[in-house]
C-alpha cells in the first residue's frame, strides 16, 4: 500500500514541524496547512491518503474542518484523523459521528506513534469502503457528512 501525501491541518507551527519531520522521515509526505480555510482549499485541490485535523485550529474548528471534507464529493471518501490537545468525550463522539476514522490527543500521542499508525488507518478506512455494497461508499461519506454515523 502506497501513502501518496498526508495534510496536516495544525496551527501551532513549532508541533505542524515536529510532525511533518517524523512522517517524511518514515517517507509518508506532508502538506501543512494552519487554517481551516486553507486545509480546504488544499484538500479540495487533490486527493490524499490521509488527513490529521487539530481540533483547536484558528477560523474554522477541526469539527468544522471534518464537516466540510465529508459534505464535498472529491474529499468526502478521505480518512480523516482528528487531533485534540485534551480528553474530551463529546468532541470524539461528534468527530466520530461525522466520520472521523480515529481520535488522539496530542500529548501522549508522539510524532512516532502518528508515523506507525499512519498504514494501519490508510488499510482498515479503504477495507471499510471496499466492503461497502456498490454504491454505499458514497452513502456512508454523505451520512456521516450529515451526522448519521458514515
């Protein structure tokens, strides 16, 4: 399985760097973006193996950010990952429920730990679709772009 390109949707730039290090040292490549606004414009532009979204972004929330990926048909099928600075309940719930493939905090979670998951997330949301009955996959994008747990 090939990674083609990861965006990492982070507005802290000293973290975005420590990351992006990481992930293209175990040569996963890595587009930055530190807006909302400018994540979805990049991801509208091309497709991606796999988004990280911090929650806390300035502008637009990561929620908000995850949203707009799910409603739009060139992004709504990409694995997304959000990031949080804090254990919150409610906001993995909410990303989950709009189709997030998993949720980490930040802190614990090191820049390694994100690199080595990184095939195992990209497998199991492309085995999810293609287990999907033709025509579902589209289905469970927009479902979960409408909160209904795609």
């Amino acid at each position: 399985m090939r990674i083609r390109r990861i965006l990492m949707v982070e507005d802290d730039l000293e973290v975005a760097a420590r990351y992006r290090l990481e992930l293209e040292l175990n040569g996963f490549p890595v587009q930055v973006a530190n807006t909302g606004a400018m994540a979805l414009t990049l991801a509208m532009r091309s497709r991606w193996s796999l988004v990280l979204v911090d929650h806390g972004i300035a502008g637009l929330s990561g929620l908000d950010v995850l949203a707009a990926l799910r409603s739009d048909v060139r992004s709504g099928d990409a694995p997304v990952v959000m990031l949080s600075d804090r254990h919150d309940r409610d906001l993995l719930m909410r990303a989950l429920g709009l189709g997030a493939i998993d949720c980490l905090i930040k802190t614990p979670a090191t820049p390694a730990q994100i690199s080595h998951s990184v095939p195992s997330w990209v497998t199991s949301h492309r085995a999810r679709l293609a287990n999907l009955p033709a025509g579902l996959a589209a289905h469970a994008v927009a479902a979960g772009a409408n909160g209904n747990g795609g």
